[in-house]
C-alpha cells in the first residue's frame, strides 16, 4: 500500500512533481502549487488512485518525485511499485519474499489435460518435488529444478502444468499424485487427479497481481442466443432491415476445494478475460453475471456459474468440430 507523501516546508508553499518511470518512460503524474498547513505540512493523499491506471499496465514502476520552494529543491526518495489491487495483509515486500503473485492459498487441484502457471518477484529458479506411482505399482517422492520460461521487470512466470512436470521429472509411465513447487520461502501444492471430462471453457485472466492465470471448468455448460430484430413496412411489406444476435454462455466451475473457491472469485473481478484452448488464446469474452455463493456447512461443496459473452461484435461464430465428452473421436469415426 503505498502511503501519504507528507512534505515539510518553511516557505508556506512549493511546487510538486510526481512521475512515474517505465524503463526509458518517463509518465508526469503531477506538477502542481500546493500550499502548507498552519504546521507547514504539505500531506499528498491518495496515491493509489494517482497511479493504478499505469500500474495495471506495466506491472512495475518506479514513483519519483521532486518539490521546489524559494529554499531549493529536494528529491523525494524513489519508490519501487508493483500492482495489487488486494490486501495481503503484510508488508510488500513481506508477500512478494513468501508469495507466489496469486490469491490462490492452499491446494490446487489439476489434471494432466490443464496448463498451470505460477508468477514470482526476484526469482527465475523453483524446486519440484512430485509424489508419483511408478508403473511396477510402487510409490516414490521425485525432485527436479524448474527454470522460469520468461522473466521481466523482476518478474518471473513458471509453467507447472501436470505434463510438464512429467517431462521434467523424466519417468515414462509414472502417474503424477501430487507435486509441489517450492521457490525460496515460497510454497503451491497441486493434487494430480485422473479427470473424467476435459475442462470446458478454460479461462484465461489477468488477476489481482496482473499475471495471467488460467481456471478450468468441469462444470456443465449451457448456451443461448438472444436476437433483437429490427423490421418495417417498406414499399408495403413487412421487411427485417436488421437482427443483431447476443451470444451468452454460462459455465459451471465443477467442485471447488475452500481454497480455490476463493482463489476463483479472482477470475470474477478481473477486467481482462479470454477463452483458452489447447491451441491458446482464444476470444476475449467480458463476464456480464456470476453466482458465487460460499456456505459454512461441513458438508458444503462450493461451485459457481459463470455466465459470459464475446467481447467482439460479430456473435455469428464457426466452431470447430471436436470430441464430445461422452465418446472420443475415435468412436465416431468408428460407429458413423
């Protein structure tokens, strides 16, 4: 959180100047006459606001600042920030020493079909350690070093994606159980399970730390068009002259873990969302509703509906054809 630029003055008044640094990117911010209090305190409040549009786009700046009075002018001191729009409860540099960049706290549940993705401040290194079943039928605790797959501005992302992690530990035939990846004083654990359907929609988001982290949904799916059409009598027939269709979807999480039942809610703020594939980045989408209700009931499983439409104009959209969840490819191409 970044805190209020409190400035002393014996001249009554100054002139202060704010920008904010971006590489070779120099962004002004203020350049403003302010006047001091009875104390000769000038207080600067608000500096969130001031700077979270830039902060969402670049991720990490630096907040420079200068004041100017008839006694000279003095430098404020430099202040590295990185984007967060959520309270951690610590100090900055407290989270970022023992966080991964998600809201995520607990187990993740996966399966070998899902891409996974971590985000880490000041380290491009992560330990594996996976509990794995062996094809002879035991059991056996493998390790493994995991480099960043690409780092900027500090910040590093990590591909833990199930088979990738299966690659990584080099063992053909081996069942992935459960797998942690371990960065310093920081901690994710993942449950390997076998999945009974294929994730469908995927979600691709930009959360509360401006990374891009994927949901997967096992849920049922439903779809429906809502047209509008448009029509008049012209040259005594009746004649429609225009039918703009709404493309909506609504998608089930599936059940969620208490963990990621709150880690999902971070897909539902986020104002950045497209549709992911094995393929990758799909259509960005803007998700017009959401019913995500959490009970404190022992026996409670928490799911969510998500219901979303395509960002862009045109909802008249060819699908490619693929696998049903009931019957492969291979069994269609067998029997029809």
């Amino acid at each position: 959180m970044l805190t209020d630029i409190v400035i002393s003055t014996e001249a009554g008044s100054g002139t202060l100047t704010l920008e904010l640094v971006y590489g070779t990117d120099r962004i002004s911010l203020l350049e403003e006459k302010l006047t001091a209090d009875g104390d000769g305190t000038i207080t600067v409040t608000d500096l969130p606001g001031l700077v979270d549009a830039y902060v969402r786009a670049y991720g990490k700046t630096t907040l420079e600042g200068t004041f100017t009075d008839g006694n000279g002018s003095v430098s404020l001191t430099p202040v590295t920030i990185l984007f967060g729009a959520v309270d951690v409860g610590t100090t900055a540099q407290e989270f970022v020493d023992s966080h991964f960049l998600t809201v995520l706290d607990g187990e993740k549940i996966t399966s070998l079909s899902r891409e996974e993705r971590l985000y880490a401040y000041g380290a491009a290194e992560a330990t594996v350690s996976a509990d794995v079943r062996l094809p002879d039928g035991s059991f056996a605790t493998l390790t493994a070093e995991l480099q960043a797959v690409a780092t900027e501005d500090g910040i590093s992302q990590f591909n833990v994606s199930p088979r990738t992690i299966l690659q990584l530990l080099d063992t053909t035939g081996a069942r992935l159980l459960y797998y942690t990846i371990t960065s310093g004083q920081r901690q994710q654990l993942f449950h390997c399970i076998v999945e009974q359907v294929p994730p469908e929609p995927s979600f691709l988001f930009v959360n509360s730390f401006g990374c891009e982290e994927l949901v997967h949904c096992t849920g049922t799916l439903k779809q429906s068009s809502k047209f509008d059409r448009q029509s008049a009598r012209i040259r005594g027939r009746l004649r429609a002259y225009q039918v703009t269709e709404e493309r909506q979807f609504t998608a089930n999480t599936g059940w969620l873990n208490d963990a990621m039942a709150e880690w999902v809610t971070d897909l539902l703020r986020s104002m950045e969302v497209c549709l992911w594939s094995r393929e990758g980045r799909g259509r960005d989408i803007v998700i017009t509703d959401s019913k995500n209700e959490l009970e404190n009931d022992d026996d409670y499983m928490p799911s969510y509906d998500i219901t979303y439409t395509y960002a862009q104009r045109t909802h008249n959209i060819m699908h490619k054809r693929k696998a049903t969840r009931l019957f492969s490819e291979q069994f269609e191409d067998i029997y029809n």
